[in-house]
C-alpha cells in the first residue's frame, strides 16, 4: 500500500516541477527603424543630382524623403547661377555619404508557465537631409544642421553630425568649377 501513495505523490510533485521550471517562448524581437534620405537645396541653385544608391529614383524630386537603404553611397551634383539669359557659373561637387539605421531589439526571454517573454521595443525611424548648395553641401539630421567648416568656400572636407543615436557622415570635394555658355 505504501507503494501506491508514493506514485500518486512523485506525479504531484513531477507535473509542479514541469509547471514552475518550463518557460514559454522568447517575446517577439522589435522591428528594425527605417532609414529616409532627403535631397533639396537651400539656395536654390542645384541644377542636377546623381547617386549610386539604388533606393534613390532618378530623376529625384528634390526635397522629397526616400526610404533607403544602408551603406556608404556616391554622389554627384551640379549647381548652376545664372549671370544672363545664356551664360552661367556652376561648380560641381562629389562625395560620399553613409546611412544607418536604429536596430529593433531582442524580445524578452520566456516566463514560467509558457507564457511568452516581453516584445521588443522597435527602433526608431531616421530622417537624413543632404542640402546640395553652390558653395558645398550641408546636412541635417532630426533638424540640426551642419554647416561647412571655416569661412567662405572649403573645397574638401568631411562632415560629420551627431545627435544622439543619429549619425551622418559626408565627405566631398569640389570636381569642377567653371563659365559656360548655354547652348
């Protein structure tokens, strides 16, 4: 007879050991931020825009936010004055630009009772703006902008701006600069 309670109390005590020591699943992970890079001009003066990255439509409307993706990224732009009718000043500049983006993060570990662990929290969307003026380009980020280093025209140079978790980075030179004549 002792035999027959030992049973029923060894499966009391294996199904309340089951119950505490089993977790649920891992919680969700939060979704990654989206990245938006934004192209437009202060002065008014940005003739042409070109850059190798592929989320970016060519031609662009200029002042419009694209999703894109990250990585480091070439471009090129043109900006122009016009001095009469037919003849203009332009400069042309080349750079490079980098885009990142806030990673969601790791939903929470699985809690006793096979409940499922916390949701991860998202990571938040960026907002990147490359202004393409005559005298060089300029950024902005979450409404900070960068200015061009030093006083008047610098023909090369990085610039780089932090808020934050925000980060932009942009190097460029000036390519060309120059009269034409329209044709």
């Amino acid at each position: 007879m002792m035999r027959s309670q030992g049973v029923p109390r060894f499966l009391f005590l294996f199904a309340t050991f089951l119950l505490i020591s089993c977790e649920g699943p891992n919680g969700p992970d939060g979704k990654d931020g989206r990245a938006f890079l934004k192209i437009t001009s202060s002065d008014g003066y940005l003739y042409a825009y070109s850059d190798n990255n592929p989320s970016m439509p060519s031609p662009l409307i200029a002042g419009q936010n694209y999703q894109v993706s990250t990585g480091t990224y070439i471009f090129a732009y043109e900006s122009r004055i016009y001095t009469s009718a037919t003849t203009y000043t332009y400069q042309q500049w080349l750079g490079t630009y980098s885009i990142s983006i806030n990673f969601g993060t790791k939903g929470g570990k699985g809690k006793i009772f096979w409940q499922e662990g916390d949701p991860g929290t998202d990571g938040r969307d960026k907002y990147f703006t490359i202004y393409c003026d005559f005298n060089g380009p300029e950024q902005n980020v979450l409404g900070k902008r960068s200015n061009m280093p030093g006083t008047g025209i610098s023909t090369a140079g990085t610039l780089i701006l932090e808020q934050g978790e925000f980060l932009i980075e942009v190097k460029y030179q000036l390519k060309e600069k120059g009269t034409r004549t329209k044709e």
